[in-house]
C-alpha cells in the first residue's frame, strides 16, 4: 500500500496536534513542510523526521511526491493557497476558518470541484470525543428532542498553558487579515461548527458583539452573546464569550474555558471540558429521571480531535465518502458566523442563507 503523502504548510505552534494524526499511520505519511520562516521549518522537520523543506508554497506545490497539503496559515491566505493547491491537483485540508468570505469559500469550492480534489475545512472540535459521544446520545434519544444548546467560552490564564507569541495575536487584531475578532469569529468558529454538529441547520441570528482591550489599541470581541433559532421546530441556541484575563485556568494547550449543555424534553446532557479543565465534574454528564450521572469517555484530552480530524480524512481519501466538513458545510458554518458578526454591527436578525 502506497501512503498519501502529505505536507504542512505553516509550523506554527498548531502544527505540532496536526502531525500527531500521522504518527504510525500507515496510510498517510508527512514528506515535506512549508514555512516563511526557513529554521521555524526546519526544526519541525528535523522534530517529525521529514526530509524535505520549503519556504515558498508555490515550490512545494510543484512537487509531484505531494498529494494532500495541509494549510495551518494565516486567514487571509487560505483561499489563495487553497485555490493554487487544487489547481496543482493536490487535496487540501485548510484550518478553521474556511475563509474570510463567502465568496472566497465559493472560489475554493469551486476550484476543488473543476480539479477533482477533496476540499475540507480541518474542524477538530467536532472529532472531540466527548462531543461525539454527546451527539451519539441525542441521535439515541437519551433526552428526548432537544431544544435548547448552550455553549460558553472564556479566555483564562496559566503557567502551563501555551505561551503565545504577540506576532501569532497581531494578524488577527486585523480584520482584513483575520476576517473577524480573534474570539466570536475565529475561535468561535469551533463553536458555531458545534453547534450545527449537535443540532442542525441554523435559521436566524442575532447577537450582541462588545470589545475589550488588550494591549493599546487592540481589543478582544468580547463579552458576547449571540442567539440563534435553528431550522428544526422548537429548537434554539446561546453562544457567549467572556474576555477573563486574570481567571486562572489549568491547561496543556490554550486556557480557555469551553462548555457545553444540551437541554432535551427528558434531560440535559454535560460537557465540562475541551482544551481547559476548570469546573471540577466529569467531561461528560447527563441528568434524567431526576438523577445526574457520569458518562464514561476513554479519550479526554483535547489533542485526541486532532488525530481523530486527520485520521477521517486519511479515512476519506482511501475509501471514499464526504469529510465532515466539506467545502459545503464549512462555507455553511461560515454564514453562521458572519450572521452573527452583521447582526451585532446592523442590530438586525440575519439568516445566514442570506449571507453572500
């Protein structure tokens, strides 16, 4: 069996949980990385034992021994380096958020369409295992129809956590470069994919969108909240985001708090963490018949997504099928969160169907 060879565009701290995904995998296998930064590139190179390094893109896509790239840069070059990968005929895996635009998602779409490669938006939250089991136990019926989801965010602070670099901040205080705030619409894409993964299509929005500051003249979107209906009857949504600083949180990764609560006609499910631990409660929990119980999860830590994200993929391009987020879905999420980011600017509801 000849492995899908695959290379990482941008070593950045992130790319360390994508390459977890290929440790003795026999499908797949990392031959070549990309990054501006030729040392930045060669020390992830020398760390996974890969052999070829680049620091232009456009040379790596030449490369006929590359058939998937990964593409783990900034917002505002997805779309272009995504467009130029389909055309090399090289599938592509491109981070959160798809794009900045609508339009540009239709560009990349449309052009891994015209080249017959799979486009997919690398989503990891929804690979995490307590949201997938989550989402087994709506599908069973284990709280009735659901109603209502809650998700929350909060950022927080940690000696353990990831020491993240001013220059790793500073393009996303740019919205022509980020597309949004650093919270609601990046990090909140993760939530907004969420919400969709446990309870189907979105109708309308509305939201709420304050700003904090961090350093002079930055700011950080947040607090927010954002509601939304979903297409299902009878079923809603809140997303809220807290900018906390000070708040002291326990982490391997980014210290921020993300919790999650469906409410059903017979119970609640829980889940009490994802890159954070912070309450002190199982991952995951359900309340029914008046009692609250904990679910067994096997895999808890939140750089099991990140195998679980790539391995789909790898899984998709030997056998077939749809990856979870395919160009569709990620363009689909993208309307979700742009509804939000106009809703707060106009003070109007927004379908995100109406997003173009």
């Amino acid at each position: 069996m000849i492995p899908i060879r695959v290379a990482i565009v941008g070593c950045g701290r992130i790319s360390d949980l994508h390459e977890l995904g290929y440790r003795g995998c026999e499908e797949a296998r990392l031959v070549a990385v990309c990054d501006s930064r030729r040392g930045r590139a060669r020390a992830k190179a020398k760390a996974w034992g890969v052999d070829k390094v680049y620091t232009d893109y456009r040379a790596l896509l030449a490369d006929p021994e590359v058939d998937l790239v990964e593409l783990l840069v900034p917002h505002h070059l997805h779309a272009e380096m995504a467009i130029a990968a389909c055309r090399a005929g090289k599938h592509v895996s491109v981070q959160k958020p798809m794009a900045r635009t609508v339009s540009e998602a239709e560009s990349m779409m449309a052009a891994a369409e015209q080249a017959g490669v799979v486009l997919r938006v690398y989503e990891n939250f929804v690979f995490y295992p307590p949201y997938v089991r989550a989402r087994q136990m709506i599908e069973a019926g284990e709280i009735g129809e659901p109603q209502m989801i809650r998700l929350h965010v909060n950022t927080g602070t940690r000696d353990t956590a990831w020491k993240v670099p001013l220059s790793a901040w500073l393009w996303r205080f740019d919205e022509q470069r980020c597309g949004g705030g650093p919270l609601v619409f990046d990090h909140g894409y993760h939530l907004f994919s969420l919400a969709r993964y446990l309870m189907g299509e979105v109708e309308r929005v509305y939201a709420w969108i304050d700003r904090s500051p961090v350093v002079p003249t930055k700011y950080v979107d947040a607090p927010a909240t954002i509601m939304f209906q979903f297409k299902a009857p009878r079923r809603y949504g809140v997303l809220d985001f807290a900018h906390t600083p000070q708040m002291r949180i326990e982490s391997r990764y980014y210290a921020d708090d993300n919790r999650v609560e469906v409410i059903g006609e017979r119970g609640i499910i829980f889940v009490n963490r994802c890159t954070a631990r912070t309450v002190d409660l199982p991952e995951l929990m359900v309340f029914r018949n008046g009692v609250t119980r904990a679910i067994p999860v096997e895999r808890v830590e939140w750089h099991e997504s990140f195998v679980d994200c790539t391995r789909h993929l790898i899984s998709v391009l030997r056998n077939g099928g749809q990856p979870v987020l395919d160009g569709a879905t990620g363009k689909a999420v993208l309307q979700f969160a742009l509804a939000a980011l106009i809703s707060a600017q106009t003070g109007q509801e927004v379908r995100p169907d109406d997003v173009h």
